[in-house]
C-alpha cells in the first residue's frame, strides 16, 4: 500500500499521533507524515503510506496556508495560548491603521527566530527538550518567505488573520514578532492549516472516517496513489531500456523518453521531473542536466515494500 493521506488533525493530537492512529487502521508501519502540526494547531497534515514516505522532503517543503487568531497583549515563552506569560497583560491596544502596518512589514522574506518551544533541532535534541529543562536553546533565525499576511478582522485583542508563506515559517513566531512591532506583546491563540500546496481542508479527513472507511476496504476514498503525488511537477515517460536505466540509478538519454509534460515551464537544470513507465507507474524523480542534455535519478523508488 503506498500512496497520500490528506488528513484533518483533530484539536489536542501532535502530529505524531495522527501517525500511531492511521498505522494501527492501516496495520501498516512505513507510515509518516510531511511537515509538523502543533497539538494547538488543526488542519491539514499530510501523511505518507510506504513508497511515498520516501517523497517526504519534495511535499513537506510546499508552501502552506493558514487562518487563525492572534491575541495582543500578552507574549508568553511559547508563542501561544499554552505557554507562560512573559510579564503583565496590557489592556492597552494599537489602532487598526498602526496594525496593518506592522502586518504588511511582515510580508515577503523575513528573518525569523524559531520558537523556543519547537521541535527545530540543536546539536540533536529537539529545542523544547531544553526549554523544559530550563535551558536557553540557542536558535539561528531562518529566512522564510510571507506570501500573503492578512487582516481578516479586528477585534481587540483578538486579531483574525489568513497567513500564505513557505515552508519552515512558525506562525507562533509571526504571530510574536508582530505583539514586538507592535510593543504591546502577542501569541498565537489559534490556528488551522487550509492548504500544503494544492492539497486543501475541502480534501481532507477526520481520523475517524478513514478508520470507518478502512473497515469497509474503500482505500480509494483517502488514499491518493503515488501517481498523483507533486502534481506541479513537470513529468516525462520512458520506453522500457529507459526505465530498467533509472531503476539501476543510471541516467537516461532524451532517445528513451517517449513524451513529457512540462507543466508550463521551460526546460532548465534546476527542474524535477517525475518519471513514469510506459504503463504509468511512478518510478522516482530526476534531474535535468541542461549542459549533457541527460536525466540523473535523484530518487529511486524502486519496487513497494510497504509493510
């Protein structure tokens, strides 16, 4: 069984517990998942069965979108409602004009400074491990980059936004820069993931109606099949030399390509293609190499082994 799960995190879960929960529905142990939700976060999580675990750094790193709440006035050491606050609650709160300038100098690339409540690794060991030990984790801020930030309604103190942004950003940590433009302190009160990439809420299941339909064999009805995965992706197909050459991780030669879909994009030696067989089947990733106009495997999927 190998294939995508898009999955609706229930409010309380970590993401690991989506993981436990679908390998006990599934009877299956090659389970995982593409980019960490917080327990405080619902939403979208994207859980990878057998082969397309081995796609995991390719549909972790979409961009993502999200809606939620931040409340002004209070900072606390974790970014959000469940941590500590970082000194008294102020009653005082900017005009809306003043918060939608701090808002719009949050968009594009910023740097940004994990959470030391996260599970970003130091020298190893998740920083929260350390944060709970009453050590300072020392994090390097990360370059992301803010899509879209905006303001869906105001109510002081609760500030209802919709985030777009790329892959690695900490919506805890937007939502503390802001309270510190701001001077007035803020945490992220609540959230929940629309979309990673073109996967979206409207796509998404409850932990619990994929176990009512596992119980009634309809895998088809929540397992997306290898070959649909990173659709954005360019994709060419090769006659049989061809894909006996990628699976043995060797190159292939434009002779044995038989079609390519490009997907609106020209041909550079940045892209990855997705490589199918003559009959369909998704045999891994390569690499356009512009100069030897030649493909190089980048990953090799190889045969199932889903167990």
């Amino acid at each position: 069984m190998d294939g995508l799960i898009i999955v609706d995190k229930p409010d309380g879960w970590t993401s690991h517990d989506v993981v436990l929960k679908l390998r006990k529905i599934l009877r299956l142990k090659r389970v995982g998942h593409a980019g960490t939700l917080d327990p405080l976060a619902t939403g979208v999580l994207l859980v990878t069965v057998g082969q397309a675990t081995r796609l995991f750094p390719y549909l972790a790193g979409m961009d993502k979108t999200y809606s939620g709440e931040i409340r002004l006035g209070l900072a606390t050491d974790t970014y959000d409602s469940q941590g500590k606050p970082l000194g008294p609650e102020k009653n005082v709160f900017p005009r809306e004009k003043e918060l939608l300038a701090a808002v719009a100098s949050l968009v594009g690339e910023i740097s940004q400074l994990p959470p030391p409540y996260s599970a970003k690794k130091i020298n190893g060991q998740p920083a929260f491990k350390l944060a709970r030990r009453g050590l300072t984790p020392e994090l390097q801020p990360v370059n992301v980059t803010i899509h879209r930030f905006l303001v869906l309604d105001y109510n002081p103190p609760l500030v209802k936004f919709l985030v777009e942004c790329s892959s690695g950003t900490y919506v805890r940590s937007l939502a503390h820069d802001l309270g510190q433009k701001l001077g007035c302190g803020a945490h992220l009160f609540s959230l929940r993931r629309l979309a990673v990439g073109r996967y979206t809420e409207e796509e998404a299941l409850r932990p619990g109606k994929i176990e009512e339909l596992a119980r009634e064999k309809a895998f088809e009805q929540f397992l997306l099949p290898l070959e649909s995965l990173l659709p954005d992706y360019p994709a060419l197909w090769v006659d049989q030399e061809g894909a006996r050459a990628f699976n043995h991780g060797a190159r292939i030669g434009l002779g044995q390509i038989t079609r390519a879909v490009m997907a609106g994009s020209r041909l550079t030696a940045t892209h990855l293609f997705r490589v199918f067989s003559e009959e369909g089947k998704l045999l891994g990733l390569a690499r356009f190499e512009a100069r030897e106009k030649f493909f190089q495997p980048e990953l090799v999927l190889g045969s199932s082994q889903a167990t």
